[in-house]
C-alpha cells in the first residue's frame, strides 16, 4: 500500500485524526460512498478504514445507509459547521445593521471555503432599486471580491510551510503578479477594492474579520454601483465605517490587537505604515508571527 505524502508538517501531526479527516474530505464530491471507494480514495487498507468510519459513525459525524453498504456525511458534522457559521454570523450582523443604515449600500458578510471561494453567509440589503446578483449561500472567487482579497492578504499563501500555501492552487483564475502586488497594497492600507471585477457596474469595499488567534476568518463589504462606492468624496468614509465594522466583531470573537503587531496597528486605526514586502519575515504573515511569539 503506497502512502500519501504528509500534507501537514511538523511533529505533532496524529495520523489517526489526520487519516479520519482525509475520510470526511472525500466526501466534497460525493453524497455517499462505500467501503472500497473511500478505501481506495484514502489509500488505506480495507480493514483499518473500516475501524475509521466506524467511530466516525459511532460519534455521529458519518451516516450509515439502510443497506449497510454506503456512507455519507452525518449530522453531527453539519451541526458543529453550523455553529461556527452562527456564531460569526451573530456578531456580525449588528455591524452589519449599522452599515446597511449607515449608507443605505448592500452589507455582505462572507467566509473563504476551501476551494478559493467566498461564501456568502450574510446580506443585508439595501433599500436602493438597484441590486447585486449574490445570495445568501453563494460562492464567487475569492480574488475577485473585496472580501475575498481582503482576507487573502492577510494569509500567507505565499508560504510553502504554511497550510495556507495551498489555497493558490485552487485559485481560479490563477494568481497573478499583480494579483500579490495588490494583497501587499492591501495590508498596507487595511481595505480591499472591487472595481467591476465580480459584476459590472458594481463597486465594492471590504475588509477582514480576525479570530482571538489573529487569523482572517471572514470579511465584511459594502458594495452598491461603482460610481456611489468609490467615488471621490465616498470611498475613504466607506473604508474607514467597514475596518471600524471589522475591528468591533473581531474584538467580539476575542481578537487582541496588541498580539498581532503591526497588523492589529494598522486594523486598529494607527497611522504607521507596516514594511513592504508581501510576506513577513520567513515568509509568514503578521498574524502567523504573533503566533509564534
């Protein structure tokens, strides 16, 4: 039996968990599967898959069929998914109110799935006859949206250590040059810009939302038509109103802004500028070397 490489360095790694994880993830293109499929989809043995999706079922986050044949996804792992959702959800939508009447603009709340998307998790619309084609639910290139490259920036995809590195690859269209020129203006200036990338006549403005861990762990933008979000006299007070929006939840989900450095400095409003340069020292964010101290 040839073995997959270890995806996750480090010495910490239990292979048991990390082999039980790669069993829910060959379920992103299935709605069931059986013994043999999952056991050739995780390269391992027949026997020692079996055991795996026997306490994942046990602990409910895998469902037998009637028959006993095939598996799919259980409820528990829809109910913890949902309750990450929520609670982002839940803090954020009183910044989001505040937004929406603020500047009577459509608010979006997303978070980046693992295929290089945003997902849309929250809207609240303006009362404006004009109206964005995203729904609650929706998924839209990351780099294409404000929210999207809003977090990105903030990640070090660019990092071949990280867990995140692997994102790229997933990106479509391919990252580009000017596509990591623009993340490193991004975390200089603390907002995202869309400008007609994800729908004509469409501006949007967006930043990140941090976890107590400094991590960018969803975005928030205003988007309404080009000419009202990014004109002149309107793009600096939008920007300013949706980093306010962001620091006030990510304080909320126990963001600290003295960990994470010149980053939290710069969500937290300060004037001093951060060094150029898209990756940090060895290549990590930020937020990844707060982590580390």
């Amino acid at each position: 039996m040839v073995k997959l490489a270890r995806t996750t360095s480090g010495k910490y790694v239990v292979e048991a968990v990390a082999k039980a994880l790669d069993i829910l993830d060959a379920f992103a293109n299935c709605e069931e599967l059986t013994l043999s499929e999952l056991s050739l989809r995780v390269r391992l043995n027949k026997s020692r898959t079996f055991r795996l999706l026997h306490t994942l079922v046990g602990r409910g986050y895998l469902a037998r069929s009637a028959e006993g044949t095939r598996y799919r996804l259980g409820l528990k792992l829809l109910e913890r998914a949902a309750n990450v959702l929520r609670n982002i959800k839940d803090v954020a939508r009183f910044a989001m109110l505040e937004l929406q009447e603020r500047f009577n603009e459509t608010v979006n709340l997303s978070v980046l799935d693992d295929r290089g998307n945003v997902l849309y998790l929250d809207i609240a619309e303006s009362s404006r006859p004009f109206r964005m084609t995203a729904t609650v639910g929706c998924r839209m290139p990351a780099q294409l949206t404000a929210m999207g490259k809003a977090i990105l920036a903030h990640m070090p995809i660019d990092d071949p250590t990280s867990p995140d590195h692997t994102i790229i690859s997933k990106l479509l269209p391919r990252p580009t040059r000017a596509l990591y020129r623009e993340l490193e203006a991004i975390r200089q200036r603390g907002y995202a810009i869309d400008r007609e990338e994800n729908e004509p006549g469409v501006g949007c403005i967006g930043g990140a939302i941090f976890d107590a861990n400094g991590r960018p762990v969803a975005g928030i933008s205003v988007s309404g038509a080009l000419q009202r979000i990014l004109s002149k006299d309107k793009q600096k007070t939008i920007a300013e109103a949706v980093l306010a929006a962001c620091r006030a939840v990510s304080r909320t989900l126990g963001f600290e802004e003295r960990r994470v450095g010149a980053c939290a400095r710069r969500l937290a409003g300060s004037t001093r500028t951060v060094k150029p340069g898209f990756q940090g020292s060895k290549g990590m964010s930020c937020a990844t070397r707060a982590e580390s101290r």
